[in-house]
C-alpha cells in the first residue's frame, strides 16, 4: 500500500511523517467548524483504549464509527492540545476493512 513504511497506532509520537496505520473508529468528535471536517478516535489490541486522535482535513474522507481502516496520512503533534494526532490531509486515503 503506497510504498510507505507500516507504523502502529501505539507507535504514533508525532515524528514519522508520512506513514500507512490502521485501526477502528472508537468515537467520533463534533467538529463545530470547517477544518478539520472530522475528529475522530482510532483504537487496536495496541492502544488499551487510550487510542490516537486522528483528524481528517479531506472533504472526500469519511471515517465511520466501528469501522476499521488502512489510512495513509501524517503522524503530527497539535501543540495547543499538546497532543499525538494521525491527520489526513490531500494526498492521504482510507480503505475500509471491517464494517
């Protein structure tokens, strides 16, 4: 899948960059404005609930609540909330295993 390297949600720290991850949608977050258009949490055996916030800035990118996906994107931190977030941008995609 794209020729990137494969990082796990519990290996996430905001330094990889450009990465392939995947795991299920736990919750999704209401975003009261445009950008991001979706906040959403991915979890796995890996993340002990905790998961990964991912946010997704691609009008064409849905994720749905229970799904699991393969998702390239960027492996970032958001400073304001001090966080690790998986962010789809442009050039990321989705591709859904588990409905």
């Amino acid at each position: 899948m794209s020729g990137l390297d494969y990082v796990g949600l519990d290996e996430l720290d905001g330094t990889h960059g450009w990465v392939v991850t995947s795991g299920f949608v736990n919750w999704e977050e209401d975003v009261a404005h445009h950008m991001p258009r979706q906040r959403v949490r991915l979890g796995d055996e890996s993340t002990s609930g905790q998961g990964v916030v991912c946010t997704v800035f691609n009008d064409d990118l849905v994720l749905d609540e229970g799904c699991g996906y393969y998702l390239v994107g960027v492996d970032r931190t958001y400073e304001p909330r001090d966080e690790v977030q998986f962010s789809l941008f442009e050039n990321s995609s989705i591709r859904k295993f588990h409905e």
